[in-house]
C-alpha cells in the first residue's frame, strides 16, 4: 500500500489495484476516462487484460447500477474488504436529489478511510466525501458547474474550481470529465512509470497529461450568436483571457479586416469587440474574487492586466466597487455569488 504522502515515483512490481464505488446515476464520461487509462497501461497493446493493473466494480446493492446517461455497469460486487486496493475510487451521480444518500457506500468509504486507503473522489463523487464526513479541513476540487451547488449545501466546505484536480495525500478529489483521464494518468505515472501512463494516453489521443494546477476552462459566454465571424471572434477572446489581444490580430484569426470586425460587432452586439474583450476579462476577474482565494494582483494578472491599479480602475467602472470591495461583499452570508454562466449574451452583452 502506498503511502498518502509519497512524493514522485513508486514504481512496484504488483498490479496496480484500484476499487470503483458507482453511486446511483454516476457520470459516465469521468468513470470510462479514469478505467481507461487504467485499462491501456494494464496490458501490451489493447488487449485488456489486468495485468499491470486491477480494477473492480463496486455497488451497495452488488449489482448493475444506472449511469446519468442510462447506460447500466454490470456485474458490480458487493464492497469489497478496502485493504485489497491503493486506491478506491467514488464517482458520483446527479445532483439533483439531494435528500438520496448511499449510507452504505458513506460507511464504506469511511471504513477505507480507516483502513489508510487513499480515496478518490472523481466529478460528484467528492460530495459523497463531504457526506460521509471525510473532507473535514481538506481542500476539495470540484467543477465549476457544481460549485455554486456545493457552497449552499455545505458552507463549511472551501471548495477549489480553478484546478483539474487535487492531490491532498490520502484524499484526491477531481473536477470530472476529460480531467478523470489527467487524474488517472498522474496515478500510473507514479506507480508504473511515464512510459504506461503515456501509452495510454497516447492511444486516448490526448498529447500529454495535463498536471492537476492546470486551470479548468471556465464559462464565458451563453447564447446564440448567429453572426459566424463574431462567434469565431468569441471563440477567440474565451481562449485568451489572460491577455489583451490587438484588434489586428484577432481580425487575422477570424479572417476578416479589422474594420469589418468592429462594424460587426457593434450592430450585433452595441460595442467593439476591444471593450468586448476587456468586458469579458473582467467578468472572469469577478468569478475568480467569488471562486478562489488569488490575490487581486494574480487576478488581474491572470485576466491580461498590466499591473494591479490598471486592473482595479476598470473594475471599478464597471462594477462599481473595488476588487477588495468585492470581495469583502462576498464574504458576507446570505451574499449573492456569480452565476456560472456569467456573460449571458442575448443581443447585447450584459455585466
């Protein structure tokens, strides 16, 4: 069994034994990325065999269970004894029955928890962490699509959304999606060697592992734009939050002059697209006050600002109150937060 504070590499000769607990309506993407990843390193080529690696399926009830999409893994066992596995780990379901809780899969974990097996709690699956009480002063990733979720229901919670993922020793917790992949490669990298975590990613048709400080893409904007030019123009800015992009090069990337692009964007949008882009840069400054605990001179850093002032004066304007303000406001209960979607865009933008 590894140790929860092992640091680089601990290449062994067992198998590499890792336990699933699917909760009802889990999500499926996470779960086939992480096994995946597992599943190719396990073996030469894609033959499947678990050799290198091992893996179970694991229910309260033993049997098949029902993913978001319908979708049914089938067989599943009942809980295994957790001392079998380095790591067990939980994926969560939809959210949207709050009042359903697994106390049998929350007896399970804490009994792994107990028992020193590292857990893993992959996309909704950390909120059965919280539940079963084992999140108590630990960090916690989570998407940013759950995190407004998590915030109300459990306020004592310091969730994080602008990572992949988090490696807190004996507790690693993992936004979800494409990102259980990055999680799952970190692991086989560490217990086998970059060379199997790369084959599978390879073979995944993903270029690399991204680290777990790589920042989730965040929502931007939420709308039609029928206009191809302004919406590639979007495309353009959601990708490029952390700077100021000339005008010149954006038409270039988009194909068309810059005249053109100003013109467009006015009579579709009322603005140009620099006070556009500044617009949106600052509305990722908000959620990032909201959302994480960066200083204001890394926000406005990461937001493509200057320097902090040059940040704050135009935050100011917009919003009517300093980054600090801001920030204090958000600290005070019952205080609104952002919306996720934070640029609703319907004919005109909105801050």
């Amino acid at each position: 069994m590894m140790s929860a504070t092992t640091v680089g590499p601990l290449h062994k000769s067992e198998p590499l034994a890792v336990g699933f607990v699917l909760l009802h309506r889990f999500t499926l993407l996470p779960f086939a990325a992480f096994l995946d990843c597992l599943r190719l390193a396990a073996d030469e080529g894609d033959r499947s065999r678990q050799v290198r690696c091992h893996w179970t399926f694991m229910a309260s009830a033993g049997n098949e269970v029902l993913s978001s999409c319908g979708a049914a893994i089938s067989p599943c066992l009942s809980f295994q004894d957790p001392g079998a596995f380095d790591y067990i780990v939980v994926v969560g379901g939809v959210q949207d029955d709050h009042d359903r809780l697994d106390t049998r899969a929350h007896a399970y974990l804490r009994q792994a928890a107990e028992a020193g097996v590292p857990l893993v709690g992959l996309c909704t699956g950390v909120f059965a962490l919280i539940q079963a009480g084992l999140m108590k002063e630990r960090r916690c990733c989570v998407s940013w699509y759950h995190h407004r979720d998590m915030i109300q229901r459990f306020p004592a919670i310091q969730p994080v959304a602008d990572r992949l993922f988090i490696d807190d020793g004996d507790r690693l917790t993992c936004a979800g999606g494409a990102a259980a992949a990055d999680l799952a490669a970190y692991l086989v990298e560490r217990h086998l060697g970059k060379a199997w975590a790369m084959k599978s990613l390879n073979i995944m048709l993903l270029d690399e592992a991204r680290a777990g400080t790589h920042p989730q893409p965040q929502p931007v904007v939420f709308g039609k734009i029928e206009d191809r030019v302004v919406r590639r123009a979007i495309a353009v800015l959601e990708q490029h939050l952390g700077e100021a992009i000339a005008m010149d090069a954006l038409s270039e990337r988009v194909g068309t002059s810059r005249r053109n692009l100003e013109r467009r964007f006015r009579e579709i949008l009322g603005v140009g697209p620099q006070k556009f882009a500044r617009d949106l840069r600052l509305r990722y400054g908000l959620w990032l006050l909201h959302y994480t605990g960066k200083s204001i001179t890394e926000i406005g850093e990461r937001c493509g600002f200057a320097d902090t002032a040059h940040f704050s004066r135009h935050f100011r304007s917009a919003f009517g109150a300093t980054p600090s303000e801001m920030r204090k406001r958000a600290s005070e209960p019952g205080s609104d937060r952002v919306d996720p979607f934070f640029l609703h865009i319907d004919g005109r933008p909105t801050l």
